[in-house]
C-alpha cells in the first residue's frame, strides 16, 4: 500500500459532489431545556415512538465506541449488516466500471450486492485448506478493483484466517479492505478494529444478531477511519435505524457481563459438539471454526439434511458452496438444543 492513502481516490465522483439530505433532527442542537417539536411533521400525541429516532444514533454510538475504545466519528450504524454492505458499494464502486474481489466459499450476500450494485465480482478460491491465497488475490486486482471482501472468521468454513496472510492484503492492496468480523466474539483472535489507526483502508463490519443475540432488531455496525465514515454518512437514509431498535440495542451493549457469559457459554458448547461430532460414523471430517458454528463433511450432505429435517432440526446445507461438497453447517444452539442433535445423529449412524 502507498503510504500516503487518499479515500478521495476511492469515492464515486457523484457521491464526491453529492449534498446529503439534512432532515429535521439534524438541523439543530438542543439548548437542555423541554423542546417543543413542530418541525418533522410528527404526530404530536406521545405513545414512545410517535416521533422520528436519532437520527445519527448518539447514544448507541456513544456505547459502541467506549466498548471498542473508538471515536463515535468512527461508528456507522445500519439496518443490518447487509445495510452496511451495501453503503460500502454505493459509496465506492462505479456500477459497469468498478470490480471487487470476493474468496469463496464465502458470506453470499457480497455476490448478491454486487449483482443488485452492476458491479463485477471476481472471485478468488480459498486453498483446499480454506485459507487465503494471497498471490492468487494479489494477482487477480486489476487498476479497477475498489473492494476486497473478507470474511473473518469465515462463513461457511468458520476458521479464521492468519493475521499475517490478512496483513499482506492491506499493504499490498491500494483500494478498500472489508473484513466483516460477525462472528469474531467466539474467535480467540484479535479483531482488525485494532488497527484502525495503522491502516486507514481497512473497513471492518460487526453486528448484533450473533453474539449479542438480537438477530430480530436488525443492526450492523461499521467501524473505520472518520473520513471514510464520513463519505457513507452522506448517502446514509436518514432514519434508518429505527427507535426500539435503538432503545433495545443500547440495553443489550451495556450488559457486558451478561454478553460475556452468554459468549463462554457458547464456546463451552461449540467444543462439546465437536467432540460428539467427531463420534458420528458417517461425519467424515470436522473442521475447525473460530465462529459460534461447526462445519463437517459427511458421506451424503443431501441425504443426511434431509433426514434432519424430517427429524425436526434445521440446519444448513453447504455442499453447494465451492470446496464444500457433501458439508452441513451446524449453529450452536442451547444445552438440550445440541444434545438433541447429537442423539438424532446417532440414531442416523446406525
């Protein structure tokens, strides 16, 4: 990467020359005193949500940026992770012209957003071994090329990819580095939010459905360098993150101790379910996984997701996905959830 890094050099020209939409929250500041409301055109009788959110979310980034130890200027909020994906590509990528760089088997919705976005997306395999290949990424970029999409720890194959490997791209790679870190609060490595002050092109994406449980309020959280908040702030919906949301996901960020809890046990489970995995006769290999999921192979990934369903637990089949053939993807689930997994696969074994 050059040394000097120019987000300028990255920004679709229209977004450059774009004038945000300013709505009525953010045309003034409160003076402390009762506020009176007669600019939004709001229903004016009070129910707790008759008014318009934040719409710059202070408080929940406020909480955000203290746990992560960040500038709020350094938190963007979406209406869910893909939102925040999807910003990313409005904000950067010029549709027909641009490219982004994708490593499956991967996360599906950056293909999907690069279709809806008329952006070409050049995929690059992982090794058999489901780690980068960096020569081959390197090679693969072209004068074109905006984004690269990781996926860290990866989904489906939920190994976490060497921080070294990772390093290379950043220094190597003179456009945008998205690392989209789900799932990294079951990971025992570092997260790349880190590093934010070292390398100003890297973008990491977070969210709130998995850790912290709260897949139904939708909320997905962007971390970068100020500047680069700053470009998706423009082309941002205004109210985009709605009011309960707001209010729920304030709450949930603040009870550390019970996320934290929550987080162990998990991983207590996820290792149980890898030892009673590795007993089942038809699961062939069990890969390892840095995520709150395990992927196995298996003799017949069809057949045996089949036999589930029909047993009443739902998983995931991957062996649809490049280097996954004949592999389910099994979410850790409660104490009884996994043991009644566990039981019907051995009754399958037989």
């Amino acid at each position: 990467m050059n040394k000097i890094f120019n987000i300028q050099n990255l920004v679709r020209a229209n977004v450059q020359k774009l004038k945000p939409y300013s709505s009525a929250r953010d045309e003034y500041k409160a003076n402390g005193t009762d506020m009176v409301f007669l600019d939004a055109n709001e229903n004016p009788f009070e129910n707790g949500i008759n008014r318009y959110p934040d719409p710059q979310q202070r408080d929940l980034k406020l909480a955000l940026a203290k746990l992560k130890n960040l500038k709020t200027e350094q938190v963007l909020l979406g209406n869910g992770s893909d939102e925040v994906l999807d910003l990313i590509f409005r904000a950067f990528c010029e549709p027909q012209i641009d490219n982004i760089l994708t490593l499956p088997p991967t996360y599906g919705m950056y293909n999907v957003l690069a279709g809806i976005n008329n952006v070409e997306n050049k995929e690059v395999l992982l090794t058999v071994d489901y780690e980068l290949d960096i020569k081959s990424i390197l090679n693969a970029v072209t004068e074109t090329t905006k984004l690269i999409f990781i996926c860290n720890p990866n989904n489906p194959t939920g190994n976490a990819f060497d921080a070294r490997s990772i390093k290379t791209l950043i220094e190597n790679f003179n456009g945008i580095i998205v690392i989209d870190e789900a799932y990294i609060d079951f990971s025992s490595y570092e997260s790349w939010i880190n590093f934010l002050d070292i390398y100003p092109n890297i973008i990491i994406t977070q969210t709130l459905s998995k850790a912290y449980g709260m897949a139904g309020v939708r909320l997905g959280v962007c971390y970068a360098s100020a500047e680069i908040i700053s470009v998706l702030n423009k082309i941002k919906p205004p109210y985009n993150v709605n009011e309960l949301t707001q209010q729920k996901a304030l709450e949930r960020v603040l009870a550390v101790d019970e996320v934290f809890n929550e987080v162990e046990t998990i991983i207590t489970e996820r290792e149980k379910m890898i030892s009673n995995l590795g007993q089942i006769g038809f699961i062939e290999k069990v890969y390892t996984t840095d995520a709150n999921f395990v992927l196995v192979k298996v003799d017949d990934a069809t057949k045996r997701y089949n036999q589930l369903l029909e047993k009443g637990i739902v998983i995931r089949n991957r062996t649809n996905q490049p280097l996954c053939e004949n592999t389910l993807r099994f979410t850790v689930g409660t104490k009884q959830e996994n043991k009644k997994l566990i039981e019907v696969l051995q009754t399958l074994d037989k």
